[in-house]
C-alpha cells in the first residue's frame, strides 16, 4: 500500500506549496480545503500522516486537532503542523494541542520529507505484526491513562569545554528523572558500560560538534543494544536543513534549533520519553504474549501445545543417546465430583495446588505440563525404571498426603478435599513406527491404574 | 552491557591496526593470536561480534569459520574478515566459509566501524524479547535446514539512461525471483503502488546517481510500510568509503564495490535473500506465539486468560449502556465417563466437535471460549431473556441432535458417542459490588441445570 498522506489547508497557496514540496516522494496525496473535506477523506482511507496548515489565529486547526486526538480510531495518526510558526506561543500550543512536530514555511523540501519518513517509520512493532483486534485488546495494547509524564533518565550531550545550551538548563531541573551532561567521547564509554539514558539530547548547535560527529553519535545509539531502544533528540543551528534531515533519516527521534524555548523543549521531551514508555511497555506485552502462547493459564505449567513437540525432542533425544527416558501421565481421581461437590473454584484450586506439588517434586530437567482438564505430563530425560517408579510414587504421594483446601465461600470452617491421583508410567529409549509411543504406553498404564482401583502408580511394561 | 568484539588474528601489526581503528568507538576490545586463545575469549564472554584476521593461504581463519558455524550456539556472531582481500577467489572463498563481511586492509576506520555498526544492528527482533530458551524452541525459532537459495524478487535500480553493471546482469539471469530494472523515480512509483521487492540492488556507482540520491533512496525505503523489511545491498564507486558508511548507517544491508565480480555478487544476494527470509519467519512465529496466547490449542476457542477479561468488558459495556447481556456456562454432562470409556483420543475429539458447534451457532459479535476441561463460556452483548434462552437452547439442541464419533483404533465400525450439555445462563446490565457477578449467577444456574437432570437449560432470576 502507498504512503496515505493528507494535506489539510484552508489557503489554497499553501496547500500547492506543501503538495510540491513533497511530490518527488510519490505518496498518494490526498488534498482538503475544509474540515468537513478532511473528514470525507479521513473516511475514504485512513491516512497514515497528516500535514496541517496553520495560520494565526488557527481556530480550526486547533479544533481540527482536538477531534483528531479524541478519535480512538485515528488519534495515532501522525500531524505535523506547517506555517509561518516563528511565534513560541502559537509552537508550543500547537504541539500541545497534538501536533508530533512542526514545519516552518517556507517549506523546506529535503527536510519536510525527513520528518515524513521520520513519522512514518515511527509506527510500533506491534501494528506490523498484523495481530487481530481481539488480541490486541486481549493483550491490553489498547490501555489508556498515561499521558503524564513518564520519568526517565537524560542525558545531554555536549563537546567537551562548551556550556550547556541556556534553553536546556531549566529543563533539566524540571525532569523527574534528573539529568547529566557527557561530551561525546564520555557518552561512548557510558554506553559501552551499559549504564545508559533513556533520553539523550544530543547538542549539535555548540561549537566543536562537526556533523560527521553527531551522525556517527546518532548510529552508534542506534547500533548498541543498550541504547537501542532509547529516545534521541538533537539540536541544530537554524538554517542547517540538510544535516537536520540526515539526521532525521539516520534515526534521531526529533529536532528542535538552537533557538528553542524551554516549554517547547520541554513539551518534546516530555512527548519523547512517553513515546519510548509506549514502545518498551508493547515489547514487554509482546513478549508476555509468547511466553504465554506456550503456558497453561491456571496453573502456570507448560501447556499442551509446548508439552508434545518437548516430549518429541526428548525422545528424540533418547533414541539418539540410548539412555531411556521416563513419560508419565497423571489424571486426578474423581475430579468431577470435587467439582459438582465443591464447586468450580475449589476445582480450580485443587488443579493449581495439584500443579506446585507436582512442579515442586520433579528434578530440574524435568517437564511438568498440563495436558488437559485434570491430566498431566511428566517427562524426564535419562532416567532408568527404579528412578521412574520412585518419582511417580514421590508425586502420587505428594498429592495424598495432605488435604487440600476447599473454597466454600460464606462458609466458616470449608470443609477439606482428599484428592488423589492415579499415574501411568512407560520407559523407552526410542519408539518404533506402527508400536504404541512413549505417551500412549503411559496413557495406557494410567488407564490401568484407574481400573485397579485408582490412587496408585503403573508401570507400563517395556516394549519388546 | 558494552558490545563485545573479538580480534582474533594472528599477525601482530594487523591486531594493532584493527585495534586502533576501532579504538574511538570505545567497544570492549578482546583479543587473540591463535585459534586457543580465541575459544578461551569466546568461553569468557560471548562475543557480539568477531573481526577475524586473513592471510592468504590463510588455513587458520578458514578453520576458524568452519568450527564457528558449525556450534550451534555460536553460528549467530557475526564475523569480518580484514585483511588483503583483493583476489577475487580468496574473497568469494572467505565469504563462502561464513564470513559476514570483508574489510579490505588498510582498514578504513570510518567504513569499518559502520561495518560494524551494521552487523551489531542486525540483531533479530526475537532476540530482543529476552524469551526463555524454552519458549524460543517451543515457537521453533532455532529450526535449521533453509541454507538453500531463498526465492525473491529483486529490483536492480539504475540512473535513467544508465545501463546496468556488466557484473550484475548475469547475476540477475541466475535468480529464480527473477529480477527486473527500475530508475529511482520508477522505484518511488513501485513502492507507492505497494507492488516492492524482496531486494533492492541499488547502483550508486553508476553516473548520474549522486551521494544524496543514494542516501534518501535508503531512506524511504526504510521508512515506507511495503518496503521496511526489504534488504538492500548498493554498489559504490571504489574509495567511496564515507559514502559507503553513511550508507549503512542509513539501513543499507550491504555493499560492493563497483569491481565486484559476480559470484561474490551472487553470494551475497543469496545471503541477503536468506536473512530476509528468516527475519519474515520470525515475525510471523511471533504473530502466532501472540495469537496463540489467548486461544485454547485443541479447539482453537479463545482460552480462559482472553474470555475473563473480556467478559468484564462486555458487562463493564452493558452497565454503561443500561442494555442486557447475557452470559452462558455450559458443561459437558458425564465427560469423565467419555474419557473412562472410549479414552482420551475420543474425549479430544468429542471437545474439538462441540467447540465447532457452539461456534456455529452463535452470532457474529458473540464470544466462545473453553475455560476449563469440558466446560465451555458465551458472552452475548445486547442480549435480552427471550433471544438468550433461544440461544442457548440452539447450542444444548445443537450437541445432542447428532452423535458423536469415537475413536477406537483397530475398531472397525467405532461406536457413535452420546454427549449432551448443560447450560446455565445469567443477564444482567451491570452487576452491583458485593453481589454474585453474572458469571457467577449463570454457573449457579448450570449447578441447578445439572441437578435438575442434566441436558437442559437453566435461567438465572434476574438479580433484585
């Protein structure tokens, strides 16, 4: 799919202008005159950008802005805001009002398209996987509420002998996180001590910093796996566009001159360390996304989809080395009728405690799963018959010996639950095509041990 | 943690020189002088990346390289050779054993440190999630056997009027994606249409394709959606070497030089085609280890960790609209007695089909889940008694209207299997702090529905 760009501008100049500036990057522009163009637009597709114009007094910028970010559907749209923006207060009240950056007319062609492909890069890992939407919000990717400003810790680059920018100092001070001030030189060592920022602003206006210097600064942020992820924003002298859009295409996070106010670099610092909380909190999501995909949610034990292709490389692994390996399958006696006595909760609590004393009974390169309702996988790698049979009667013993807890809610003293478990055992080292596997000798055992009278372990006997 | 990089070369000005060209990016240098001395650094600390010395007929570094992919947890350290590396046949040779890059001596610090740079970038997004071992093999991240030629398509980009490099042309003819030959305006309009590559060949040594264009090509095709995970190798002029770092920095995934025969040419177009394919796999495991989490694996309905919160958000829903919804559990009746006689292989079965036909039968913005063994949850926003009750007799009457199969082997004609459900239902438009939640009310109506007989449906009194 092409690059949706709109193009909102109520002066018609304007809008040929921005449409021009941007023509060499074949997006498919989109053009509206009026807000309720924007809106017929906004429809048809959704845009990934957005170019705002704004003149003074810009009532229906602001307006146009306000409906944008209480959108659900469109309030990650990126806008930058073009204009004749020299006023500090108008910048900073169209930052403020949702703008992601601002150009300043005339526009300039090689930087505008930087912070286009700046903005359009910026889209989060978790959008490109393509997840459905009941996952995201299963995930809780969609959570609200944490506009205030997140802490973090900053890091201002300065060459060595300058003074830090007048505009960063009070800044500093305000930020929850504090500050420190590095030359360049100093920030490569800290990196490569691992104790890095999460923000860095990067002072490319001072003297003494070439711009060879701060493009190499920028990719080695971007190289490091420490500071990979971090937030980078530069400054630069007015007027130096073409290292501002290199800078931009190399991965700084955002610009600002050295010329900016402290609410204006204050506010893009505030919006920069939200934005890496956004992208570290969705990593971390992702990542407890597939660590659960191979968990069973009640009682934290691996869960059938992990449990057969583990026990397929362990006996696998068995065939290969010839030392046996031990699978059993345990089923909790009568289960359904702790459930229609006791109730679901008791149900699910007996399985979460059946599950610690079972995990905690096993040797470390065992595998515990939950298989299904009331049944369970051990596995375990290179373990004779004597230590199979002891660590099945280990866990049977384990389950019997101790009552569990029953959840009668209103009920002073709940009655306690005997709970039982019956266990099939097999032992091989490696399993023949047409004869029963590993899993269904044991599931074969179990069903024994049922007939026999339950509570009890059996062991299946070795294949010819 | 500070990146790691072994020099492992044997002649002692060469480690001196390598040394010092990286010295200002401040990495944590180690070094070796013989094969022994390298494992027992590699032992010490993993390194994140290896710059490994070469002189012909360099039997050492060859030796190096195989033993080093060869060991599965050490195959993924990128490796640069540095040396003398004009011969054409020691080139290929050395980047057929496993090297990554080559690194011509005398080194050019800038290039070799955004060689570096580059291959310390390319670290999988996987990785980064920090997933436990188990998990990364659970999800089969650590599959094997794709070293083949990887199919792609390949666009080579040449200057308008331009012809292609004579190296390049029977490069092309030997690709199985086939390739075809664009100006960088015809790219432009190509990746607008979203109809991109695999692979971009950009010939930045060609006349009329200036440092910058090169440099913004490399920029929009990182930041554009249909082309972000594209790779990309350009062609340099020869001594070009601070073009050809910034290019890496910029995201270019390798380089040549213009003399570049077409065998090392070939090679590293199959190399770049194949990391690009594993990086697509990866994505795509990552989307399945996310969607897998809130999904059961044997019936494919969402799992217990989805179903309970969105439960609380459709009732959180009907309270804020003040409209009805209704919540069903529903029970397998005797399950365990399936499972007792016709084993699990048919109890599997048995959940698999009646998960099928709950889904079936329920409207689109309903929800089913499997939240226990056999027990199963329906959540109807905008629901009111009489379309409930009509609902759930439709899912009791759609279980008991026609058997199941069994699943005995060796049995000619298995058995049809009986299976019926109960259901209790519950509505509500908000549930009040202290009394019984919807969920709780509908599992006391499946309670009474059990009692009362089983096979039927049971409706909660609505609350006070």
């Amino acid at each position: 799919m092409p690059a949706r760009v709109l193009i909102f501008d109520p002066t018609v100049s304007s809008r040929i202008l921005t449409r021009a500036a941007l023509a060499e990057a074949q997006y498919n522009l989109v053009v509206a005159e009026s807000s309720a163009d924007a809106q017929v637009e906004m429809m048809r597709g959704r845009p990934d950008l957005i170019l705002l114009g704004v003149v003074a007094p810009a009532a229906g910028a602001f307006a146009f802005l306000a409906g944008l970010r209480a959108d659900p559907q469109r309030r990650g749209i990126p806008v930058i805001a073009v204009g004749r923006l020299s006023d500090p207060s108008l910048r900073l009240a169209v930052l403020r009002a949702g703008a992601d950056d601002l150009c300043d007319r005339p526009v300039d062609p090689v930087l505008l398209q930087a912070q286009v492909r700046r903005l359009l890069r910026r889209s989060d890992s978790l959008a490109e996987l393509c997840l459905r939407e009941e996952t995201h919000r299963a995930l809780g990717f969609a959570e609200e509420g944490e506009e205030f400003l997140q802490p973090g810790r900053v890091s201002v680059v300065v060459p060595e002998g300058q003074a830090v920018l007048p505009a960063v100092v009070p800044v500093l001070d305000r930020l929850p996180g504090g500050g420190d001030v590095l030359d360049p030189r100093s920030l490569l060592t800290r990196i490569g001590s691992g104790d890095a920022a999460d923000l860095f602003v990067i002072d490319a206006a001072a003297e003494g910093l070439r711009p060879g210097e701060l493009f190499r600064l920028i990719a080695e942020l971007r190289s490091r796996a420490s500071t990979r992820h971090s937030v980078q924003i530069a400054i630069v002298p007015p007027d130096m566009t073409d290292m501002a859009a290199m800078a931009l295409d190399l991965g700084v996070d955002d610009l600002v001159s050295a010329r900016v106010r402290p609410a204006e670099l204050m506010h893009r610092l505030k919006a920069l360390l939200l934005q890496k909380h956004r992208a570290d909190r969705a990593r971390e999501k992702l990542r407890r996304g597939v660590e659960n995909s191979v968990t069973d949610p009640l009682t934290g034990l691996y869960n059938r989809r992990y449990a057969l292709p583990a026990l397929k490389s362990v006996t696998d692994q068995a065939a290969r080395s010839g030392r046996m390996a031990a699978v059993m399958v345990l089923d909790i006696d009568h289960f359904k009728e702790i459930n229609d006595r006791f109730g679901h909760a008791t149900g699910d609590k007996v399985l979460e405690e059946v599950a610690r004393r079972l995990a905690a009974r096993v040797r470390v390169g065992d595998m515990v799963a939950r298989i299904g309702g009331e049944e369970f996988l051990v596995v375990m790698p290179e373990t004779d018959a004597e230590a199979a049979a002891e660590a099945a009667e280990r866990l049977r013993s384990g389950i019997e010996d101790r009552p569990f807890e029953s959840n009668r809610e209103g009920c002073p003293a709940p009655p306690p639950v005997r709970v039982t478990l019956s266990i099939g055992v097999a032992l091989g080292a490696g399993e023949r095509p047409g004869e029963p596997t590993l899993f269904e000798r044991a599931d074969a055992a179990l069903y024994s041990a049922k007939l026999a009278g339950r509570n009890m372990v059996s062991l299946s006997r070795p294949a010819a």
